[in-house]
C-alpha cells in the first residue's frame, strides 16, 4: 500500500483538489474528512473513528461523536493509481 504524506496546514487545498467521495457510499479508511470550515482535516480509520493532528498533543485518534459530528464540513478520496 503506498504512503501519501499530508501536511496538517494544507486542508483548503487538499479540499479543492481531490474528488468527492460518493454520496451515499460508506466512508473508507484512509478517506479524508475536513471539520470546522476547512481548518482542520483528519484520515478515517473505519466509519466510527479517525485520525487527526493536533497543535498541542500530536496525532491523536478520535471518534465521531457528539464534538466532532457537527463540524465535519466534507469528505474527499484520495486516488492511488
């Protein structure tokens, strides 16, 4: 499987360069979801958790719960050849 390196500061460009995932499809791991208005993004591990990099603690793995469900603005697939 190849490595895809993501620095944490590039979210707005990885929003606006990599394809949607479809609607209605489940969420696969590796999958990149964006939160608070392009601020911050993470890698989905399985639908009920994810990666993401904080400024204070590192990489940290979270869930969806009740924090982070409402901030998800959208989700993009990276494509590997």
């Amino acid at each position: 499987m190849p490595v895809v390196l993501i620095k944490r500061t590039t979210t707005c460009k990885l929003y606006v360069s990599l394809p949607e995932a479809p609607a209605g499809e489940d969420w696969l791991s590796g999958d990149i979801v964006f939160f608070d208005d392009l601020r911050n993004c993470g890698i989905v591990n399985s639908r009920p958790d994810f990666y993401h990099a904080g400024t204070t603690i590192g990489i940290a793995r979270a869930g969806f719960n009740p924090l982070w469900r409402p901030k998800v603005v959208g989700l993009r697939r990276i494509v590997v050849p």
